[in-house]
C-alpha cells in the first residue's frame, strides 16, 4: 500500500491519470475498473484529454463498471451506465465490445454476476481498479459490513445512501433500493487499485482505512492488504493521518530509494 498526498483535486486526478498512461505504455490492452462519482470525474477528464492530444489511444482498452443501481433503464440519467457513457466513453475510442457493465435489469441476478466475473477473468482480470471511497469507508457499494471477501451480487442500499440519491428522482417510489456490484474479493483481485479521496468530508474515513484494523466496519481498510493499492488523496482528506509526514517523505525519496536499491543489486 502506497500513500500519495497532492496539494488539491487537479493533483490526485493529474497523478491517477500519470499512473494509467505509464501502464498504458506498457500495457496496448489496459483492462480498466471504473467507479462513478463525483471523484473520478477529473480522471476521465484527464484521459480524455490525452487521447485528444494523440497521446493515448483506448482501441485495445476494455472498461468493466465497478457497479450499477438495480432497476434503472440504460438511459436514466442517474444509471452508471449513462454516467460512464456520458462522462468518458463516448469522448474517446474505446470500442463497444470492450465495454463491460453490471446490467441494471438482468434476467437472472446471480447468472449474470457469476458471468460478470467469468469476463473480467476472460480479459485477463483487471489491471487498474478506479475507486472513490464512501464516508463510511464504502468501496463500490460494499458497505460496512460487507464480507472482504465478497463477490460480484446485489446490494441492498442503505438509508444513508438511499437518501443520498432522494433529490435526484422526482418520484421517491423511483429511488434504487438496491445495486449490483463488485465484491472486495474481486476488487482486490485487481493488479493495481487506485483510491481517490478529496475533501475534509473524507479525512475519517481515509484516516480509518489506512491507520486502523482491517474490519469489514470499513470496507476500504482491506486495501492495506494489497500490495499495489495507492491511496491518491489531498491535503484535506489527509488532515486526520498520524503518519502523514512520512507518508510524505516516502513519496518525496522514492526515485532516491529506487536508485538505491537499483545500485545495490549490481
Ligand atoms: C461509485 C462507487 C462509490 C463512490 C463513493 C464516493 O461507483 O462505487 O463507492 O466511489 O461513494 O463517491 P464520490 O466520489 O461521489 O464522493
């Protein structure tokens, strides 16, 4: 686990972004998780800058949705699947067939989360995993509580959550009461996870996930268990950290370190 502290917003997206170019050149066929969210905004708005400039290019890229609220058509502006379109894909070149979602109205729930799996596996499984965190340590929509192990199934939202989404439907009857999405099992599957936070409203639960016990209280705590988890936060969501000067320190050395043990093996 890696802890990046930026000064502000445009800094943890401009670093996430820098991370997925670099493994995009190594890597033609980046198999990508995306959350949704307010957090990740900035980082699809990086890449598509990227690709706008030539600099990236998304043909051989295939995308898996971390999760989607139960019972919304495609099109609702509120689904993940209209968020992602609407936000990132239909601004770069990703092909339709590399784009993969957790349906909002699938026949059989557990067939198709138990598919759902089978496709990441078949692509290879997920080289970068995007997530935001929830207050209460949430990650996709594994809420405390969640087993760590969990895998791909339906949610049922809380009421915190549930209360969250009231002003964005008319009708409250319309309010998604439940979700699908990843499990942490299959989360921490992915080769690298980046964790994005920005703001004082997330200074707890950052401050939980990285320095306190690995509980299923918060979710996001497991991520100290993978060894290529970064957390990319900013100076706000980093106020509450016990460690932060070293977290910093650690960053600031780290080419230093690299060449050091780089001259140690010779
Ligand atoms: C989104 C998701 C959620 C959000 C989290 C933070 O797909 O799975 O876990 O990442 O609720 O949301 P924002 O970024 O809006 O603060």
């Amino acid at each position: 686990m890696e802890v990046i502290i930026k000064k502000d917003y445009s800094e943890i997206c401009e670093e996430a972004v820098n991370v997925i170019h670099r493994s995009w050149h190594k890597k033609r066929n980046l198999v990508l998780g995306l959350a949704t969210g307010k957090t990740p905004l900035g980082v699809y708005e990086g890449l598509i800058r990227l690709y706008s400039e030539r600099k990236m290019d998304f043909s051989d890229v295939s995308a898996f949705s971390l999760d989607e609220y139960l019972g919304l058509p495609e099109d609702h502006p509120q689904s993940f699947a209209f968020y992602m379109q609407h936000n990132f894909f239909r601004h770069i070149n990703i092909p339709r067939d590399n784009i993969f979602r957790l349906d909002a109205l699938p026949g059989d729930i557990e067939t198709h989360c138990r598919e759902y799996e089978k496709k990441i596996q078949s692509a290879g499984g997920i080289d970068i995993q995007i997530l935001g965190i929830g207050k209460n340590g949430h990650i996709g929509f594994n809420e405390p509580s969640s087993s760590l192990s969990s895998r791909t199934r339906v949610k049922t939202l809380t009421q915190e959550t549930i209360e969250a989404n009231a002003h964005f439907f008319r009708d409250r009857e319309d309010i998604p009461r439940y979700c699908l999405t990843m499990g942490i099992g299959t989360i921490m599957e992915s080769r690298k996870i980046l964790l994005l936070a920005s703001g004082k409203e997330k200074a707890e639960a950052i401050r939980q996930s990285i320095e306190g016990s690995i509980t299923a209280s918060i979710p996001a705590s497991i991520l100290q268990l993978h060894p290529q988890a970064k957390f990319i936060i900013d100076a706000e969501a980093a106020s509450q950290l016990t460690q932060r000067k070293y977290y910093e320190w650690v960053y600031d050395h780290k080419d230093k370190v690299d060449a050091f043990l780089a001259n140690k093996k010779k």
